[in-house]
C-alpha cells in the first residue's frame, strides 16, 4: 500500500451500463480507525484496535507512530493493529508522513497532554480547500499551552494541562477530537461547546471512556470531561465506515441497483438516505444493516452540505454525480469545503451539465454521461468518478486511483461482486 504511483494500476477503468445488485459489506470507518490509531498514544502498553479497514493510510499512520517509539503490528486478514505504546513516545510527527494524511493532526493533543511537547508537521492530506488548525491551538492555549511554528512545524509545550471551558467557532471535527483527548488528563474539568457530533467522535469518546477517561455529552454540542491520572490500554472496535456506506447507496441509486448493505447505518446517514427517497429509491432497515433498491430515473434533489447530523460533505460529490443524470435540475451548497467543487471540471468532461458559482453548483441532469479520461483529485472525487463512469457510454478511465485506495478499501473488486466491469490498470 503506497501512496502516488505512475503505474498503470493506478488508473481505474470502468465500463458503463451496469446495474449493481447483490450484497456489500461496510468496514470500519477511515475517518474513526487513523484517529483511534493516534489516541493509542495516551496509554502506555498494548491497545488494539478491531475492524480495521484495509486501505493505504492504516499503514501510514502505522509508520507515524512507529517512529514515535510504538511497536505497531498490523494483521490487515483480520483486520486489527495491536499497538505497544512506550511510557514515553518521541514527541516529533515527521512531514514526510504527516503530508500524507490529515489524520496525523490527531498526534497533538495526546503527545502534549502525555509527554508535555509535541513537534507536528503541518499536514497535507486531499486538496480540497483550507482546514486552518486555528481551533485546535486557541483552545490548546486556552489550557496552558504554549504553541508556535517554525519551518513547517507546529511547536506545542506544556507543564501540565489545565481545564477550561472552550467554545469552538465551528463544530470542527478535529478540534474537537484534539480538545477532547487533550483534555481527559489534564487537571480539571474542561467543557467543550460547539462540539462536533459526528459518529466519529462518538467513536473516539467511547474509545478515551473504555481506556479510563471520564467524558459526558457526546454526539451532543457540550462535551465534559474531567481529568484522570493516567488511562489503561483497552480493546475498541472501529464502527462501520457511514461514507463508504453512503457511497454504495447512491451507487444503487444511480445504476438502479439492488444492494444489501452489511453494516451500513441507517442512524448515521438519515440526511443522505432521505434525499435518495426524494430521489425514487426505496430502502429498508434490516437487522445487518439496510437494503436499497432504484426502479426508475433518479428525481433531482438538492443538497446544503453542514457538520453532522446535516447532509456529509463527503457525500457531495456522490450528490452531484447523481443529480448529473436525474430529471430536473439541483442546487448543490458547499458550506463546509469551498475545495470541494474542484473535480466538477472532470465531471464536465463526462458531459454532466454543472454550473458553478462561488459555494454553489447548478446541476441539471442528462440521461446519460460520456465516457472520457479523467483523474482523482482526492478519495470521495475519485470515487464519484468511478459511480459517473458507471452510468456513461463507453470505457471511463480515472487516472490517480490512489486518491480512491485511500479511503475505500478493494474498491474494484467490491463493484466486481456486484456485476460491475471495473478494473484496475
């Protein structure tokens, strides 16, 4: 698993015409397995962590943390990492890797709050707009920390943490997370307000309260937590992955389709799965998951993309490459990303009729794509690409399939299962 490669395997090719049927299974959540990776930092000793999804950035944060003086053993048949944290990790997060994911941010606050300094990298990760740390070093300050940046890296000391009451600007998912693991062992209570409440915070609450901490609030907009001592290495299970999930339904809903989706949630995607019943599909809730099913022309449907619960904007590009080849016309509000509309001009090269203004995107259906080269600029563009290249004439070929490796795991093989013609190379 690496990272950009000018091999053939890079490039996805998929053939049009397809109509998806059968079942998928959802495996652990990206966003939730890199930062539940990171949080491991706060325990000395052995935590592992279950429902691991195989894809490249499992191994990079494997590599992040090795250098941090962790024994990182990964066992990617069944789908876990058991990682040794030493009683005290290095403190620096080098930018040969950070660059490579934005979840190396995640680093911070427990190497802070555990060992007193952190030296990170700014990080790179999809190009896909500003995702400015502001929040994350004024509430890092406000507990008593002392951060600067020079050549690149961000410089944060602290004798000891101190709790305080922070409120964020925005519910920023990463702030939060860094706040929150920050917080568990400084002294005092620290009450977050504004909090993200996505999934994966949850996720990694629930990970910080298995280990010891003492967290109250969470998937609300007040998190509280009071400061512990130390926390004990514990056992987590990564929960199911809800873009992944969302990506196979608009893929059933775009190909009318007929697709089981194995550990797909339902209460984590009610945004997105009421807009593809706006859109004709019908779905049912099933004990493993749910199940989804298109009989018709998908009906156009417009979307305002806003911190969880509102619709994901990891699930736009999904929305647009729908909306591409549904009855009518969409609005389509970017309010989180304003890099997000980049792959627009690759979609436009498949024919879809798009109009962008500033963080809003006119689309107005076709009843078919044409099949054209096109390139990755990131993992949820890429994989949109692929569900528009599904639905076109002729051949699609998606140049820089890594971007899609990166958060999907077999993603080929998967479409495969599902009678699609999709390969690599």
């Amino acid at each position: 698993m690496s990272g950009k490669s000018d091999q053939k395997s890079d490039r996805f090719r998929v053939v049009g015409g397809a109509r998806l049927s059968g079942q998928v299974s959802v495996a652990g959540a990206k966003n939730s397995a890199l930062k539940l990776m990171a949080v491991s930092l706060l325990a000395p000793g052995k935590t592992t962590i279950t429902n691991l999804p195989k894809i490249a950035d499992v191994d990079f944060m494997a590599e992040l943390l090795n250098r941090l003086g962790c024994k990182v053993d990964i066992d990617h048949e069944k789908n876990l990492a058991i990682i040794d944290v030493p009683q005290t990790p290095a403190a620096r997060a080098d930018y040969d890797l950070v660059r490579k994911l934005r979840a190396s941010i995640n680093v911070l606050g427990p190497l802070l709050t555990r060992v007193g300094r952190a030296e990170v990298a700014l990080p790179g990760g999809d190009a896909i707009g500003s995702r400015g740390l502001d929040f994350h070093i004024q509430g890092l300050t406000d507990m008593g920390a002392q951060i600067h940046s020079e050549h690149g890296y961000i410089i944060a000391t602290a004798k000891k943490l101190t709790g305080c009451k922070i409120e964020l600007p925005f519910p920023s998912v990463g702030a939060t997370e860094n706040l929150m693991t920050a917080a568990v062992l400084a002294t005092g209570t620290t009450v977050i307000e504004n909090a993200a409440r996505e999934p994966d915070v949850v996720d990694i609450g629930e990970f910080l309260i298995s280990m010891g901490a003492k967290i109250s609030g969470l998937g609300t907009t007040t998190i509280e937590i009071v400061g512990v001592s130390e926390l004990k290495p514990t056992t987590h299970a990564t929960l199911p992955d809800r873009i992944v999930a969302g990506t196979w339904a608009f893929a059933a809903t775009m190909t009318l389709g007929d697709i089981q989706i194995i550990n797909g949630r339902t209460d984590h995607l009610e945004m997105p799965l009421e807009k593809l019943v706006d859109a004709g599909a019908i779905i049912t809730k099933e004990k493993t998951g749910f199940h989804i099913k298109m009989d018709r022309r998908p009906s156009s449907f417009d979307v305002a993309t806003l911190p969880y619960p509102g619709f994901p904007t990891d699930l736009q590009p999904m929305a647009i490459s729908l909306n591409a080849i549904a009855n009518g016309t969409a609005l389509i509000t970017e309010n989180v990303f304003e890099g997000r509309f980049m792959f627009v001009n690759e979609l436009l090269r498949l024919g879809a009729k798009v109009q962008v203004d500033g963080h809003h995107a006119a689309v107005t259906g076709i009843e078919k794509l044409s099949s054209a080269p096109v390139v990755a600029t990131d993992i949820r563009a890429g994989a949109a690409l692929v569900l528009a290249g599904l639905v076109s004439d002729g051949v699609t070929l998606i140049e820089d399939g890594y971007h899609i490796d990166r958060g999907y795991p077999d993603f080929a093989s998967e479409l495969q299962k599902l009678g699609a013609d999709v390969t690599r190379g």
